[in-house]
C-alpha cells in the first residue's frame, strides 16, 4: 500500500533543487517494490510481453515509485537511467519512458521503465534501481516471471515504505466538499426566490454542498410547510400518502443534485427519476427496470455509512439543479413548492413544473459545462434526461438582495463543509477514503478462514486497479476511466475498508456498502432465518415457494437479487407476476417497492422524528439492502467470507469491477446464482460490457 495522506513538505518537494538521493517506495516490511505493471496496474510477478500495449512494442514497462525525486523545470525521462541486476549479476540497462508526479499526491514520483529484452522472461527477482543526476536510488526487488531467487539485498538495506503525515480528522480536514462560499449560497437563494415570486408561487429553497451537507434552507412567506409522498401507488402502502416536512424534501432534492453529479457528469433528481422506475426507459413496457432500480433508499437518516444523510433518502422529484464553478462540482440546489414529492411517470410530456422553473433561475452563474449534462449521456442507447426547462424558459426578474427576501432562514447559511473525505492511494490509484474506514482492516467473525487485513488490501486494489481501466458508461468525455466506490465487509456485514476512486460519485459511498452487505446477507446461512426473525417471514416463504431457501446454498450477487426483487419477474415482462422480494405492481411504486422498503420503514420514520437508529433491525445491514448490480459474495476454502461491493458507474462496469476485486476470493461455480431456474428462467450472477477497458 502507498501512503494514506500527503508527506510534510521539504525544499525538495516544493520544487527546489534535488539535494538528496532518490528513494525508490518499497513494502512496508521488505524491500520489494511498489510497483505495477504500467497500462492494467497489475502486481508482481511481472510477464515480459504486456497484455495491452503501451509503446511502438508489447515489451512490458513498469511503474515505479520514488519519494525525494522532482525533476527541474524543462527535464523529462532523458534526465533519468534505470538499470536491474539479475542472480548472475549480471546488469540490464532499463529505459526510462515517462517520469512525473503522481496526480493527487505529488510529493510522489511515478517512473516507467521498459523491460530489457535481453532480461530472462523467468529471471525471478532483480534488484532495480534509478539514478538522477548521478545520484543513485536505493535498490528494491522486483519478480520477472516468478517471485523469490535474485541477488542478496545489498549491505544495509532496509524497507522504504512512503511515511505518511498524520492523517486529518474529518473536524480539522482543510479539503471542503465543494468550495461554495456564503455569498454563493445566498446568491442561488436569491435568485431562486426572486424567480419563485415572478411566478407567484411560494416555496422552500435548500442549498447543498458537494456531500450534501445543507448550507442554506430558507422557506418563502406563504409556502406549504408539507409535502405528500406520492409516486402512483396506494395510499397508505409504504411510504405513500405520508405527509412530510417540506424542507426535507427540498434537501434531497438539492443533495440528490450533488451527491450526483461529478466532474464528468451533470445529474439532477429528475435523471434520478428516469433511471429508477419499473422499465427503462420509464413507460416503456417489455423493458427491464431502471439501471439504479431502488437506489432512492439510499443515503438515508439511519445509515451507518453516510453522513450528512438525505432526508429523504435520493429524490426522484424533479425540481433540483446541480451547481458548478468553473467547471468544478460544488453542491446542489432544490425547490419545493407544489405539496407533492413524486416523480415523473410519463417523461414524454416534457412537462415543465414551475419548481424545476425556480432550480433553473437559481442555477444561474452555476451552470456545469454543457458536455457533461445528463442528456448528454447516452446509457443501453437512451438519452438521459436532465431538465426539462432551460435558461430561456425560466423567469428572469431582478434579483432581490438577500436580506430583502420575505420569508424564514430555516438554518443559517454557511461556505462548504470540511469533506468527510481524505485524499489517499491505494494498489497504485488516487482516491480518497473516509478515516472511519481506513485504514483497512480484517474481520473479527472468528474463522479460519475470515478476510485478513491483507485480503481486503488485495481486494480493494484489485478492484481499483480494474476501475482505472475500464471504460465509463456515465461519463463525459467519451473514453473517461470509471470512477467508482469501493466497499469489502465480511460475513456479518463489518465493513472492512471503503475506497473512492477520484472523482467517484458521493452517492455510491453508501450504495457500495448497501451493496456489500446485500451480497453477504443474502448469501448467507442464515438469511432466511434473520428475516423471520425480524418479522418477514413472507419473503422467506415466497422464496422457498420459488425454490430459493436462503440458507448459504446459494451465491448471490445483487444481479440476481435484484432480479428477483423487481414487479415484474421476469424483470420487465409484463404483465408477468412479481418477484419474491417485490410488491406485485398493482401494489408497487417506487415508495412501496417491497422488502427493500419494508426492511427500512419503521426505524426510516424514527429517524425523521429524531432517533438514532440504524435503518434495520437485522444487525448485518444496518443500512438496508440494495437491489441493483454491483456486488460479488467472496469466499475462502468455500467459505462465504463477506462481499465486495462497487457503485458510481453504469451497472455493468459496476459488475466487472466486483468481479475484479473478487478474483482469488470466488463463490464455488455450482453454487453460483446462475446456476438456479427460478420459474423456468436462469437467474444471472454478472454481466460485463463489451470491450471494457481503455
């Protein structure tokens, strides 16, 4: 592992003269490098031909890193040599193809030499080593073919590990989530209320940062003070009906605006709407479920995992906007206003609701760049939607000066909040980690064969590593790596370690754990009889009556649990009856969407009344359950050991990144959820994009 924060600055680091030696990063407790092969930033024992090609041949390069090492102003890879000795002594000359800061940590020096031809394809270790300027590095062990043999270790030598600073709690962190200032927050209020009253309607206004964090929540003078929960099914079934505060709407709006959108996409709630419903597109018959089908019980007041929540848990109602500053993500803003939080059933209409009129006119001065917006991304050959209004339509009065505006600061307005989030590395990938889940640790279940703190490094960088390469689905511009989270927990549903790719979505941060877990319970011997125990024997039933028994037999992924949790089973042939985890959809909507929602409702309702709850009463998913892909159950010596659970991306690279993490800790084959008919149909275990990577 790289270091987990930025090293304390010294003259050379800030870009002064080189005044020591190079040191080339090892492990912690050798002298073997840090090093990756350079395109697919897999681990030692390195081939001789690359499995992507990097330069004018398929000779493989290395990627090494160095602390102490910043070239000059003008210099590049020619101020730099590399050589290795092999166990004969003999030296190989390494040409050295690229050297630069590593992006995110540049106190660190990513160098890529080639492979000698004339290097043995099984030479075993080399001992390996640059030179700048005539000063030498330390030498660190690198594995040709297969690891171990080489030369001794020269006289003296010791581990150089990258020593990180101590690492910032989240109270003293100096990185913010966005970088939003008062003055911004009361300017996109003014703007919207300003607009709100050129329409002569009344409504809540609710800024979020980039993390969703509220940074300004004011109510217009005659604006509802409620909001009914209606999506289209029946009235006190679920969550419908259920008069809410408005203000908690218009946080999630505003938060599903942030939490969703990056520096490589630009989404609102109602993206999240067209994305979420029983077919996609929504209306479509014949079309399976939304690719985040059940993502709206997520981020929610009673997770365990991610603070600030959402109120309301990801919004579908249309009526929020992202905002930007120069080019960058910072927060979000939401409007609410008609009494109803829903979402949009029929997306054909283009209807343009006056709240989604007033994000628009707040928006202002806060666009994000045109590329990026939602409806410029196209998933399974659909467009996204994004807004159905634009600049143009939205009204354009002048602007009421803030402390002018009539109305109740329902909480003061602050600038962005510390980020719950620190910069780190991990398996060669920049990224961030919150320090509740970092560093990485093992489980305490007590078996044998329980994951090790070194399984779930292994773990997350393979999964990280797999991410930097495969190709993005919801991002702009065309050729983007994805940028996901990354969550290990173990049988019992711990979680082990969480890792954020740069850029990744914020949402996904609790979705990957829901994932995780989901994977873990459902896989588990004893799934079925926790959820009787907790008074959902029905679900229990209805699985068996489909063959399923919920009692370690099976590996689920959330691919096949998902599936069997959607209105329709097969997903999306209607009018067939619904899964054994779903409400029929003469019952169902996106608030009332079965065991899903069933598993999170009560103690949901006590969290918005002030307990300090976790959203289930199952210990093992503290944070309920999610039911669209991105997950793999992992398993040691055949033993369900815990899951790996991805999350920012389409649902597809999504998966293949689980499965990448999840190499060396797979399900046995005969149990997998492939290998079970439910109903005459195959349930699925994965699914991979075509040509994924970059």
């Amino acid at each position: 592992m790289l270091a987990c924060g930025a090293l304390l600055s010294t003259p050379a680091r800030r870009g002064a003269a080189q005044s020591a030696s190079p040191v080339l990063i090892s492990q912690a407790g050798s002298t073997r490098a840090v090093a990756y092969e350079s395109t697919t930033r897999v681990p030692e024992p390195f081939a001789p031909t690359a499995p992507v090609r990097f330069g004018p041949d398929e000779r493989t390069r290395l990627m090494l890193f160095a602390m102490n090492l910043h070239l000059a102003p003008g210099e590049d890879a020619a101020s730099m040599t590399a050589d290795a000795e092999d166990e004969a002594h003999r030296t190989y000359a390494l040409a050295v193809e690229h050297v630069g800061p590593v992006p995110g940590q540049e106190w660190m020096t990513s160098i890529v030499v080639r492979l000698n031809d004339q290097l043995a394809a099984d030479a075993g270790d080399v001992l390996v080593r640059i030179t700048y300027k005539g000063a030498p590095s330390n030498r660190v062990r690198v594995a040709l073919g297969h690891v171990g043999g080489g030369p001794p270790d020269d006289p003296g030598s010791v581990p150089t590990p990258a020593v990180a600073a101590p690492t910032p709690t989240p109270n003293s962190n100096p990185v913010t989530a966005g970088n939003l200032s008062t003055s911004d927050v009361q300017t996109v209020i003014a703007q919207a209320v300003s607009a709100a009253a050129a329409l002569n309607r009344a409504v809540t206004v609710a800024v979020t940062d980039r993390e969703g964090n509220t940074l300004g929540l004011f109510r217009m003078t005659g604006a509802p003070t409620t909001t009914r929960i209606s999506g289209g099914g029946l009235s006190g079934q679920g969550l419908e009906g259920l008069d809410v505060p408005s203000q908690l709407a218009a946080v999630s709006k505003a938060g599903t605006a942030s939490v969703f959108s990056t520096q490589g996409n630009a989404f609102t709630s109602r993206t999240a709407s067209f994305i979420i419903q029983e077919h996609f597109p929504p209306g479509t018959a014949f079309q399976p479920g939304g690719p985040l089908f059940g993502v709206q019980f997520s981020q929610l007041p009673c997770s365990d995992i991610k603070r600030p929540a959402l109120p309301l848990g990801l919004s579908a109602d249309p009526g929020s906007a992202p905002l930007y500053k120069n080019g960058a993500a910072v927060g979000g803003v939401g409007i609410e206003g008609d009494g109803l939080y829903t979402l949009d059933k029929d997306p054909a209409d283009f209807d343009k609701p006056f709240e989604e009129l007033v994000a628009v006119a707040a928006q202002r001065g806060f666009q994000p760049p045109d590329l990026i917006r939602g409806d410029n991304i196209i998933v399974g050959g659909v467009r996204l939607a994004y807004l159905n209004v634009t600049d143009a339509d939205a009204p354009r009065p002048a602007t009421t000066p803030f402390a002018s505006l009539s109305g109740t600061l329902l909480s003061p307005v602050v600038a962005a909040q510390p980020s719950e989030f620190v910069p780190t590395t991990t398996g060669g990938v920049s990224g961030a980690a919150d320090t509740r889940f970092f560093p990485f640790v093992g489980s305490t279940s007590g078996s044998a064969n329980a994951l090790t703190a070194a399984d779930v490094q292994r773990i997350i960088n393979q999964a990280a590593q797999q991410a930097d390469i495969t190709r993005a689905a919801i991002r702009q511009p065309l050729g983007s790596a994805a940028r996901v989270s990354i969550s290990v927990v173990d049988v019992d549903g711990n979680v082990l370690g969480i890792f954020r790719t740069t850029d990744a979505p914020v949402f996904g941060f609790d979705v990957s754990v829901q994932k995780a877990r989901t994977a873990a319970f459902y896989s588990n011997r004893n799934a079925g009889a926790l959820l009787r125990a907790a008074g959902f024997g029905s679900y229990v039933d209805r699985a068996a009556a489909d063959g399923l028994r919920l009692d370690g037999s099976v590996a689920f992924t959330d691919r096949a649990g998902g599936f069997l949790s959607r209105p329709f089973y097969p997903d999306g042939l209607n009018p067939n009856p619904a899964g054994p985890f779903s409400r029929e959809i003469t019952e169902w909507s996106v608030f009332n969407d079965g065991l899903q929602l069933d598993l999170v409702k009560t103690n949901l309702l006590a969290a918005l009344s002030g307990a300090n709850v976790n959203c289930t009463s199952i210990p093992n998913l503290p944070n309920g359950i999610q039911i669209f892909p991105g997950s793999v159950p992992l398993y040691k010596n055949g033993e369900l050991v815990g899951a790996i659970g991805i999350s920012g991306d389409g649902v597809e690279q999504d998966d293949l990144i689980s499965a990448a993490g999840a190499n060396g800790y797979e399900p046995p084959a005969a149990i997998r959820a492939d290998q079970i008919i439910v109903r005459g149909t195959r349930l699925p275990f994965l699914k991979f994009p075509r040509s994924p990577n970059l």
